[in-house]
C-alpha cells in the first residue's frame, strides 16, 4: 500500500474530474443554452464539497467520492493562475500609453468606488447587527467585484473595448490594486496598536509603487532579453516556457509586495504590449488562459453550498440585493460624476454590483483571525458565489435592459455632424479597424463615397488627421445610422471583430424595415448561418475566404491559367454561399 500510495500523481483525480467538467459537462449545458462560465460553476457545484458527495451514505456501490474534489484550497490556488493569464493578454491589448490615457476612470472612479463602497457597506453591516470590526472587515472585502467573470463576459461579447466595457475594467482595475489595503484593513482589525497598523499600512502601500513601478521600468530591460534569446532559437517550446517564466516571475514578484498577482501578470502584459512578442505571446499563452480559468470558475462553484440555498433563501436573497444594490447605485452616481453616459453608468453598476474572487480571500482572512463569526463568513461566501454565478446568467439581459432603458431623452444624441456630412448613395462601414480600413482605401480607390463608424475615440482621431469620413458613433442605435443616411445608402458593410455586435446590427436593420444590402463578416459557418437567417445578404466567413485566396494560387503555381484559377475558385465560393444560405434556411425551418 506505501508503494502504491507513492506513486499516486498529485492532483491526477481534480484533473480528471475537471477534464470531464470542460470537456464533457460544459459543452452538453451549452447545447442547453447555459454560457461556459455559469456551466463550470454549475459543475463545480457538483464535484465540490457540497454536491453530490453528499449522496454518498444515500447511493451504495456508487463510488461517488471519486468524482469529488475535496482538496479545494489547492485547486483553488492552482486555478488563480487563469486569472492570471487573462490579466497579462490583457495587459498585450493595453499597452502603458493607452493605461495612462485611462488613469482618470483607473485611479479616480476607481478609487472612489472602492472606498465609498467600503464606507456604505460598512455602514450596512452595522445596521444588521455586526460588530465595528466584522461590519469593516466584510464592508472591505464586498466592495471589490470579479475581475474573472466581468472581463472575461466583456471579452466573449466583443465589448471589452466598449465604452462600458472600458469604464468597468478601470474600476477593477483599480480594485485589483486595492486589495492590498483591503486585506491589511482586515487584518488590522485583529491586531493591536493603531500607529503600528498605520505604519505597516504605509510601508505595503510603498513597497507595491516601488514594485509596480520597477517592473514597468526595467521590464522590457529585464525580460525582453529573455524572450528574445529563446525566440533566436526558433524553438516553439523553449518560447513557450520562457513566456510562462516570465508571467509567473512577475506575477511572484508583486504578490510578495503585497499585491495580486494577477496584477503583475497584467503589468508584465504592458511592458510586451507593444513589442515584437505581443502576437506570439497572445498565442502562446491563450491556450493556458482557458484552461486555468474555467478551473478558477469551477473552484468557485465548489464554494457554493447548496444546503444554505436551501435552507435560507431568504436570508441569501436579501443578502445579495442588499450588497448588489449598494453597489450598483454607487457606481452608477460615480461614473455619471465622472461623465460618463447614462447606459455606460447604469451597465457598469449592474454588472460590477456582485461579489468578487477576492472578496472570497478577504472574509477567509477574517474567519481565520477571528474577526467575522464562522456562520456569517459562511453565508457570505455562498452569497458570493450565487451573485456571480446570476452576473453570469443575466449579462445579456443587463446589456439590453440598459440599451432600452436609456433609449430615451436622457441618453446622447446621435452626433448631428454627421448628419449634415454624411453624403447620399453612398457605403456605411462599421468598425474602421484593419478591415474596414482596408474596405474604405478600396472605396477611395474607386471614388464611392462612404461613411465609417467606430466606437474607438482614438482611432477616429487618428482617421480624421488624414480627413477620412470617420465618425464616433454606435452603429447599434438606430438613430446613428438614420444620421449617417442608411435610408440613402447603397450598402452597409459590417467588418467588426464582435460576431454579437454584427448580429445585433443585422436584427435591428431589419426590424427596422431598410432594404439596404448588409454585408458582413463572421468567424465561423455557425455564425454566418445565423447571420443568414437574420437577414443579411452576405455574409464574408474570415478563414473561408481565405482559403480560397491560397487554393488560387496554388492552381497559379501548379501551372493553371490565372482566369481559369479564379473561374474555379468563383465557383468553389458560390458553392460555399449556397451551404450556408441551405443551412440558414434548415435553420429557420427548425425554429
């Protein structure tokens, strides 16, 4: 038995059981309609300590304890590790100049939410019977939301570069980088000596600005060396385990400062941001991200109990709309503070309003030193998981709520420049990233007129340095593209990276009544199918056509003719349009 208990692989049951989960469980409940991230936590519920182990005395010659995973705290510990990845791709896209053009939301809203909501919060612990100590201690840690869920939502959706989306990383953000006050708040609470904590407090705060600030300065000096000795080998391995050095080497280095890790994770992704590793690295490394993170997602669906669901929903109930509230109408008044539109303000107040991973680490803290009752730290924690779990199930609903709430007068207009610019006969293009650039330079080519949209500030400055026909505007609002002439023009092209914002496009210019052509791009026969089916007239699959392009001149280079190349090609897309236009039909007719 020693023998065999020596060779036991550490953690090969959680893997297998967590294997099964993403491979197996998740995707049958996305069949169902349940998005991935509420499907792990709904799995994680069952294999944790709380599911269906529970059966165990009820359900013989069943080995049911082998598909549970009792040692949480080591796979949780494991699982931060996909926060981890996302903060440091995140970090890729950002870049310091493009930080810095944020530190206004970062460090001002931000800063604002996390200690106004610690007061209000504090406030209403005391009015529900906490002691000073416990209602600061879980006032504290509630103020801070999930970067994991709200991040990765925003990514799913395409809108983590939205307006909302923007404002909403900025705040956690800044709660990422308040979770060391946070905890040092908690842990004062059990100490003794009020200028020692002040002290101690002072000095966290100090070694995090000299830690943050060493790694922004001396990254590129430091690691980018690294990285590019392995990248001259031309080894994809060596590459590979030097990136996740270099994540994991800084990610150890602000959490001995005190800080998250994911927040060294995502410093690390800034100073490589605008380097020649940022693509290489995305790649790299994404495969890493979605694994770990539907891991962190399944340890914090093993944090729920569902025998205090049950036996006190109520108390759950009030619990989360107490906390939800405080929270959403805080930062729904702070971002109209800082200006923001109301839609932008109101969605990042619903979607921000849940409890966070490291509100979990805060309230295990004050369990462990004595500072929260075991019964309420337990109530809080489920309360916790059950809030992000209906974050995750109601995003859409948030994102549409707030769309046809703020379709009234409160909301900006559409900008009447563009009204009065806007030409007739004409092409809209939405989204002027690199295709809708490259759509416009054709339409320039051969003097069509046309009108680009971009919900990118920065890229419709930059467009209109060089006087293009770039506007700031939501094509998804209809007033939008009734100030851009769609009733005139000949075409809408539709070349944004968000399948979710096309479609919506699509949707709305058909129940509006236009007849104007849409064409638009999709990323797989899935979407495109469904795109299909909305409404639009064509629909440009991004690998398909790409495909194409190489299979031309492959014939080219095998001898073919160019004309007869391409004639075949034609027909291999045409062949292609009729599938989809086939399926989008079996679609509707299922429907």
């Amino acid at each position: 038995m020693e023998g065999e208990a020596a060779h036991t692989v550490p953690y090969l049951k959680e893997a297998t059981i967590f294997l099964v989960a993403g491979g197996i469980i998740v995707p049958i409940l996305q069949r169902l309609g349940i998005n991935s991230i509420l499907g792990y936590l709904l799995a994680g519920i069952a294999v944790g300590p709380y599911g269906i182990v529970q059966l165990a005395d009820s359900v013989s010659g069943v080995p049911i304890t082998f598909f549970t995973i009792t040692d949480t705290e080591g796979v949780r510990q494991i699982a931060e590790l996909g926060v981890v990845f996302l903060l440091f791709l995140i970090g890729l896209e950002l870049s310091a100049p493009r930080l810095w053009a944020m530190r206004r939301l970062v460090f001002g809203l931000g800063g604002l939410q996390v200690l106004v909501t610690a007061i209000a919060l504090t406030f209403a612990g005391q009015a529900a019977g906490l002691g000073l100590e416990a209602a600061v201690a879980v006032g504290s840690a509630l103020a801070l939301s999930s970067t994991a869920i709200v991040v990765q939502l925003l990514i799913s959706a395409g809108r983590l570069a939205s307006p909302s989306g923007q404002v909403m990383f900025s705040i956690l953000l800044m709660q990422d980088i308040a979770v060391v006050p946070v905890l040092l708040v908690i842990g004062s609470m059990a100490a003794e000596g009020e200028s020692s904590i002040v002290l101690h407090l002072l000095t966290s705060l100090g070694l995090a600005a000299v830690m943050i600030t060493a790694i922004l300065l001396a990254g590129r000096r430091v690691l980018a060396p690294v990285l590019r000795f392995t990248g001259a080998r031309q080894d994809r391995d060596m590459f590979t385990a030097a990136a996740l050095l270099v994540i994991l080497v800084t990610a150890e280095a602000t959490q001995m400062a005190g800080l998250s890790m994911a927040l060294g994770a995502f410093l690390a992704g800034l100073v490589f941001a605008d380097t020649e590793f940022s693509h290489q690295l995305e790649v790299e490394i994404a495969p890493f991200k979605g694994l770990l993170l539907g891991l962190f997602f399944l340890s914090v669906g093993m944090t729920i109990d569902p025998g205090i669901v049950v036996d006190q929903p109520l108390t759950l109930l009030a619990i989360i709309a107490a906390v939800s509230a405080i929270k959403a109408v805080i930062i729904t008044v702070l971002a109209l503070l800082f200006r923001q539109p109301f839609s932008v303000a109101l969605e990042s107040g619903l979607m921000l309003a849940q409890i966070g991973e490291f509100s979990l680490v805060g309230l295990s803290l004050a369990y462990a030193l004595g500072v929260v009752p075991s019964d309420v730290a337990r109530l809080l924690v489920v309360s916790a998981g059950v809030a992000m779990a209906l974050t995750t199930a109601s995003s859409g609903l948030i994102q549409r709520l707030t769309e046809r709430f703020t379709s009234s007068a409160r909301e900006a207009p559409a900008p009447a420049h563009l009204a009065a610019a806007a030409p007739d006969n004409h092409v809209i293009v939405a989204g002027f990233g690199r295709i809708g650039r490259s759509i416009g330079a054709l339409l320039d080519a051969r003097r069509i007129p046309y009108v680009a949209l971009e919900m990118n500030a920065k890229a419709v400055s930059h467009a209109r340095k060089k006087d293009l026909p770039v506007y700031f505007g939501d094509v998804r609002r209809l007033d939008v593209l009734k100030n851009a002439h769609i009733g005139t023009a000949r075409a809408i092209v539709l070349t944004m990276d968000s399948p979710a914002a096309n479609a919506d496009v699509v949707r709305l210019v058909r129940e509006a009544g236009l007849t104007v052509p849409v064409i638009v791009r999709a990323r797989d026969t899935s979407n495109a199918s469904e795109l299909y089916a909305m409404g639009a007239d064509e629909v440009v699959l991004e690998a398909f056509e790409a495909s194409l392009q190489m299979g031309e001149e492959t014939l080219v280079a095998l001898g073919f003719p160019r004309d007869a190349a391409h004639s075949i090609i034609g027909d291999q897309r045409e062949a292609g349009r009729r599938e989809l236009a086939q399926a989008a039909g079996a679609r509707e007719t299922a429907e």
